[in-house]
C-alpha cells in the first residue's frame, strides 16, 4: 500500500478572484504532485489540497508569500489510514 | 446473512459482492442481481435490480462509488440496499413506489479503482485503464460521458485526476452503463453519489445553459436537502453543477439529462468533520440515513410525476 505519511490536507480559502488564480497556478506544477480534494473555483469555497511531504514547504511558503489564508485540515494522513485499516480489521476480526 | 452483516465499517470488493448475493439469497422475490459488464482488469460490474412485478416497469437508477475513493458512498449503497429490503411492505410511501417502479442500484461502479484503493493507493479516484503512449493510469469517469466530451472541464492530460479519456465511452465501466440505461429505455430518474462538500447537483456541467427542466429540479433538490437536513442538522447546498461547483464536462448526469431522464442527480455526500475522503466509519450509518429522506423525496416526487 502506497504511503502517506508526512503527507497534509490545506483547506485553502482563497479571499479573492486573484488569490484563486494564484492557487489554481500551484495546480499545474505537476512536481508538487498535489491532490486536490475540493478545487480552486471561487471566493468563498474551500480549496483542499493533499500536500506531500516533500512539497509542503514549497506550498506553505507559497501561499504565505501570497497572502493565502490556509489551515491543516489533516495533519498527517497516514494517521487517518491507520486509524481506518485498524478499524477495518478489528471488524474482520471479529467477524471471523 | 444480511442481519449480521456490519454496516458501519468500510468492506473490500469481495465483502461487497457477497453481501450482495446474501441479499439476493434472503430476497429472491424482490432481488436479483444483474451483470452488466466486465472491467477493464476483468472485474464483473453488478447492479442490483428491486422489483414487484411487471416487465420494464419505469425505474430509478442509483449508482455509488463511481470514484472509488468516496467509500462513504458505497458504504452507503450497501446500507440503501438493505434498507430497501426492510422498508418494502413496511413504509407505506416507499411501498407504493416500489409496486410501480423498478430501482437499479449500482454499489460499485468502479471496481478496479476500487480493489486498487484497499490494495495499493486509498488516495485512487480513477478507473485504472492503460492509455497507449503514457504512464499515466485510468480516466475520471465522471468526465468521460458524451456529453459536452472533451470540453473545459475535464483534463486531456492522462496523469490528471480530471483526464476525460481517449473517447467518450472509452471506459468500459461507463459504457456499461451507457448500454444498460439505453437498453433499458424506461429509466425515470438517475442519481449519482459522490463524495464530499455535502452538494445536490443537477445538470449542467458543461455549459451556463440552463436545463429546460431548471425550476422543477431546483424545488425537488430544495425539498430533498430539507428532507436530509431534517435528520441530523447536514447543511447541504443545491443547484446546477456549474452554478454550485465549476464547469465540469462529459459527466454522468450531463449525458443522462441528454437522454430524457430528466430527474438526474448528483450527490457529494458529507464529511462535517473535516476529515475529507477519510470519513470515519462512525459516520457511515447517519451519512446513510440522512442521504436516504432525501432519495425517498427523489423517487416520490418521480413516482408521482411520470413523463
């Protein structure tokens, strides 16, 4: 199973037109492997953003160079796949 | 059986399809279980088939799972399944529209993506076709339907999570569907559940027109997110993919709109916790129940609509 430690969720909020273009930038850098959950649209809308490890400085540093309020909406997402994968066979283990 | 099945956990592809042939087994009058298709990896595709009675009655088409991903939402079909079983000759509504109309419920409309997400890659949302000249793997198939094909909205890059694929139809996953709904001919109401921001969407994507049907649909998504609401406080938002989201091409209920089946919908299912794809599976059962006043306003109103 592919591996996701390290790896964040931003909730983005975008105050302005200009700041989801700005966003919707990061989008094409296809070496910051970014997964977008929620996409860039409009003001308003939550933009959330799966950040590898390796890319997060980049991004945060980006988004702060621009202005861009964002918050960790998931911390690491290992944890949560852990946390599910343990759930998931504590039911299969009881099941059998 | 079907009683002891867990419906608040998260179930592997085999999990399902045998919960599957458990309800058939438990429900032959009422169930039955139809192969519509293989994947591209050789998977079959099932969709099961609730019926009273009568041949090709008009029918409501429910599919999850189409972005393999979203597990609340075929976590969620499997509990809708059951609930059907339950709530016939019980629920007087329900009853009523069930000795009418037919229900196709497709639990996982993309299987491949599916095994691929308990297997190898949780975070996968596409099906997992090779496209010839890249490395790239699999194409959304909620943007490979034809309808508005190929136009902004949808990535012709194949290493995008939003690449629309070759051709419409090229995924086998969405021409099985296409093939089952044409052949079918009598489908009423087609709805596609995704998730998550808690939206109710109807058409269009594609384009800024507005549909034909706009204000009959807007007040049967109104009535359908007070009914969700209603349940445990889930604040939904509605409107036409474009209006609510962003242009989005070549997707499922853009094409079934195209067909005449004018009640077609797309839901985004919850995370109210910020959790995301990650939705705990403590929220599987309440996600389900909400999600499913508001199908029951869906089939109702087209039960007590017919066109």
């Amino acid at each position: 199973n592919e591996n996701f430690v390290g790896h964040q969720v931003l909730r983005i909020s975008a105050a302005n037109e200009a700041q989801v273009q700005k966003v919707k930038e990061l989008e094409d850098l296809e070496h910051l492997q970014l997964d977008f959950w929620r996409d860039p649209v409009r003001p308003g809308i939550p933009i959330d953003v799966r950040v590898p490890f390796t890319s997060i400085q980049s991004v945060k540093v980006f988004l702060e160079s621009h202005g861009i309020n964002y918050e960790i909406m998931i911390e690491d997402i290992q944890t949560l796949l852990d946390e599910e994968q343990k759930q998931m066979s504590a039911f299969q283990a009881r099941a059998l | 059986s079907t009683k002891t099945f867990n419906y608040a956990t998260y179930h592997t592809l085999d999990e399902i399809y045998e919960f599957m042939d458990l309800l058939v087994t438990e429900n032959p009058q009422l169930v039955s279980k139809i192969q519509i298709g293989n994947t591209f990896e050789g998977r079959p595709i099932y969709v099961l088939k609730f019926s009273t009675g009568g041949t090709n009655r008009p029918a409501i088409w429910i599919d999850t799972g189409i972005h393999s991903r979203e597990w609340v939402t075929q976590a969620s079909g499997v509990w809708f399944a059951k609930k059907i079983t339950e709530d016939y000759g019980q629920d007087a509504a329900f009853t009523a529209i069930l000795d009418n109309m037919d229900i196709f419920l497709e639990i996982v409309t993309n299987p491949d993506g599916f095994a691929y997400t308990h297997k190898t890659n949780r975070m996968w949302r596409k099906t997992r076709s090779r496209t010839q000249g890249s490395l790239c793997v699999g194409v959304d198939p909620n943007r490979n339907w034809d309808a508005g094909f190929g136009l902004a909205g949808a990535s012709s890059n194949p290493c995008s999570d939003t690449y629309h694929g070759k051709f419409a139809n090229s995924e086998v996953e969405v021409k099985s569907i296409v093939d089952f709904v044409t052949n079918h001919g009598n489908i009423k109401a087609f709805i596609s559940i995704h998730s998550y921001s808690q939206l109710l969407l109807y058409p269009y994507g594609y384009t800024s027109e507005p549909a034909p049907d706009k204000e009959e649909l807007d007040q049967l998504a109104k009535s359908a997110v007070t009914a969700l609401t209603s349940l445990y406080g889930t604040k939904y938002k509605y409107g036409s993919i474009i209006d609510t989201i962003y242009q989005a091409s070549g997707s499922t209920v853009d094409w079934t709109y195209s067909q005449g089946i004018k009640y077609s919908f797309t839901f985004e299912l919850r995370d109210t916790g910020l959790r995301g794809f990650l939705l705990p599976a403590s929220q599987i059962i309440p996600t389900a129940e909400e999600t499913w006043l508001a199908l029951l306003t869906i089939m109702d109103h087209t039960f007590k609509h017919p066109y």
